[in-house]
C-alpha cells in the first residue's frame, strides 16, 4: 500500500486488513479473508472509515463463511460496520478538541453527509477432506471499482467486479458510514464465487492499479512486473515502480493497495 505522488503514507486513503496472522503451514488448513478500502477524497476522513470498514469486514468474514455470499449475512456486516462510525467520530473529536484542534466549520458541515470508500474483500477456503489441499474455494464482495482478479498460468480466469477498462469512472458506488439501509447497501454489493488450484493467483487492487492492469496491452509482462514485488520489504522499490509508471501517464496518480495470494499447495 502506497499514497499517490505528493502526499504522505500517513494521507493514504486505501486501507488493508489480512487474516489470519499465522504460517503458511496453517493457512493450508484454515480460512484465509483480505479485504480493501478505498476511501473517498471528497469526503472527511475517509481514510479513517475505510480502516474501520476493511478491518470489521476482514474480521466477520473469517467468524462467518457465508458472509461474502450476501443476504442476511452481510446485511448484519453493513449494521455493525456502521455503528462504529458514531462512537469513533465522537472519540475522535473530543481528542482533537483535547489537543487545541477542535474540527472546523467546514469538517463539521461534511461530516454531516458522513465518510464513503469502496469495498472488496475475498475469503479463501481449503476444500474439506483434501489432505494437503488440492483445490480451495473463494468468494468475494465488491462494492465500487477496486478490483479481483483470478489468474492461472498468467492468464486471466477472472475479473472482478470491472470487467472492462471503460466501466471505471469517476462515481463508484460507495459505502456511507451513515448508511442505515443495508438492505440496499447489499443490493448494491456484487457477489461472486470460484475455484483455485495450485499454481493460481488472486491479486487485489485498488482502483488505479487495476485500470493500468486491464489496459495494459501486454497482460503477462504487466504481470510480470507486478509480481515483482513480493511483499512489504519491496515496498520502496514498488513506490519507485509506480512513480515511473506515473511518468509515463500510463498510471493515474492516486493511492495504491494490492494483496497478492499464490495457491502453491506442498
């Protein structure tokens, strides 16, 4: 996870949440979920909702299995997510207030509209009774234009849920942190479902990442370059990376977050 050019890693807006923290030993036997935020610029500390939203759905995605399958489920996620915003909120001001920064007009008046990011997150099951595990299965939730993508042998099985460069735009479909309506929170939500054998991939990514991926017009050395990067001792060079793709205009310049799981079995 890296901010966009000109801003600080404490200004990113994306956030991550990983489980669990554990051996690859035990994550062949067990659940695996990771989920991401992005948080809208244009509204007040987005940044903030979008660590509560991608931790409590990282969290409740690993206590319940049908939860990324939508319904009642997820509609119970959306409740619990939401009501964490009005006691943080409150904590959060008095802090500031404590500290001779009390919120200003203008915090205040957006604050009234409340917090919006985007949504995904994917949990990965072992298959039962698969001793090691041959095969695992995955599902995902998506709200907005952060992206899954599931690949084998370097080539794209699935993309989800933007299928096409031209579906990003500029309005994605957000998550208020004072939207009461799960039920429509729900029917705005995407759901999906697949199989992964060793050798596969799932990557994650936030909005910009994703669009340079699915225009890029060499795919597998695009991969190629990505993978990289293996994991956050990488992370300087991986922001070096992004500059350049920057530069070159082929990359909007806007925060980044990517997850990467490879299915390798034993």
């Amino acid at each position: 996870m890296t901010p966009k050019h000109g801003s600080t890693d404490t200004e990113c807006e994306d956030a991550v949440a990983v489980l669990p923290h554990c051996s690859y030993e035990d994550m062949l036997r067990e659940p695996l979920t990771a989920s991401m935020c992005d948080g809208a610029t244009e509204s007040v500390l987005a940044k903030d909702w979008a660590r509560i939203l991608a931790d409590t759905l990282a969290r409740q995605a690993m206590d319940r299995a049908d939860l990324l399958a939508g319904g009642p489920a997820f509609e119970e996620f959306a409740a619990a997510a939401v009501a964490q915003w009005a006691p943080w909120l409150a904590a959060y001001t008095r802090a500031r207030t404590d500290e001779g920064r009390p919120l200003k007009w203008y915090e205040q008046s957006k604050l009234t509209s409340g917090a919006f990011a985007t949504l995904l997150s994917v949990r990965v099951d072992p298959v039962q009774g698969e001793t090691p595990a041959a095969h695992w299965h995955w599902r995902a939730a998506a709200l907005g234009d952060s992206c899954l993508f599931h690949l084998r042998d370097d080539r794209l099985l699935r993309s989800f849920p933007v299928e096409h460069p031209d579906e990003f735009g500029t309005t994605p479909d957000l998550f208020g942190s004072r939207n009461h309506d799960t039920a429509l929170i729900a029917e705005r939500t995407r759901f999906a479902e697949g199989e992964c054998v060793p050798g596969d991939r799932l990557l994650l990514m936030t909005d910009a990442l994703a669009a340079w991926f699915l225009t890029a017009p060499d795919r597998v050395g695009a991969l190629g370059e990505l993978l990289e990067f293996a994991g956050p001792d990488d992370l300087a060079g991986f922001s070096r990376w992004l500059t350049g793709l920057r530069e070159q205009q082929v990359l909007r310049n806007d925060d980044v977050a990517v997850v990467r799981i490879d299915f390798e079995g034993r």
